[in-house]
C-alpha cells in the first residue's frame, strides 16, 4: 500500500485519498512478514501494467529475509490477472507457471508425485451398447 508502489486506484478505493501513514505499514504485506508467516509461491509480469512487479519483488525479499520458504517466477510479458494462463496468445512461457507451481509443493512435501492417470474408457460401440 506504499504509494510509490501501490496499484493507486486500489489504494484510494481502500483507504482514502490521505490514509494514516500507520494504517498504509499495517496493510503493506511485505512490512508484516514475520518468521510465522506461511511460506509463498509468487509469479507476476514484468509488463503487468496493473500492478507494479516491485510488489512481489519485495514480498519475496521480506519472506526471505524472514527465513521463510519462498519461490518468485518474474515473466517477462503478460497481462495483470492471467489465472492459470493456459490459452492467452504469443505468451506460451506463462503457462508454465502451473507446473513451477506443482514442482514447488512436490519439493516441499505438500503435494505428492503425478500418479500415471488411468486408461481412457474405450468408447461404446454405435448403438450404444458395449
């Protein structure tokens, strides 16, 4: 919420146009790490033009500096919001950020190996019984 580096409409949506200098540090994330604090995965865009990439740059230096686990995948192209960025046109790389994901908690024990998925079903014949 600091204001050089905010997303400015959020910051005046939530706090007003001359919030306590107080209220901005308590709600400023990367201010509130402490070494309880869980540990993260973050991915943004360097051209998120939304919110600036400074946000999570900082939040990972802070959970770092805290001694809690961390991951930070900065793209270099894409938009503010890319969900799972599966399907968004000339930006292939950012749908990686799934699976960098998925490496993450396997590394960390929270989510176990892929388990081959089962065989398809084999289709019905015409007329549909088997």
């Amino acid at each position: 919420m600091h204001e050089d580096i905010t997303h400015p409409a959020s910051r005046l949506n939530l706090l007003g146009p001359n919030p306590d200098r107080k209220l901005v540090d308590l709600l400023s994330n990367e201010d509130q790490v402490t070494a309880d604090t869980p540990p993260a995965f973050l991915y943004h865009t360097a051209s998120d033009q939304t919110v600036p990439v400074i946000n999570s740059v900082l939040y990972f230096e802070a959970l770092k500096k805290a001694g809690v686990g961390a991951e930070l995948h900065i793209f270099e192209n894409g938009p503010h919001g890319t969900g799972l960025a599966q399907n968004i046109p000339g930006l292939p790389a950012l749908a990686e950020w799934p699976s960098l994901l998925a490496n993450w908690m396997r590394a960390n024990g929270w989510m176990e190996a892929d388990v081959a998925a089962p065989a398809a079903p084999t289709p019905a014949p015409a007329g549909g019984k088997p």
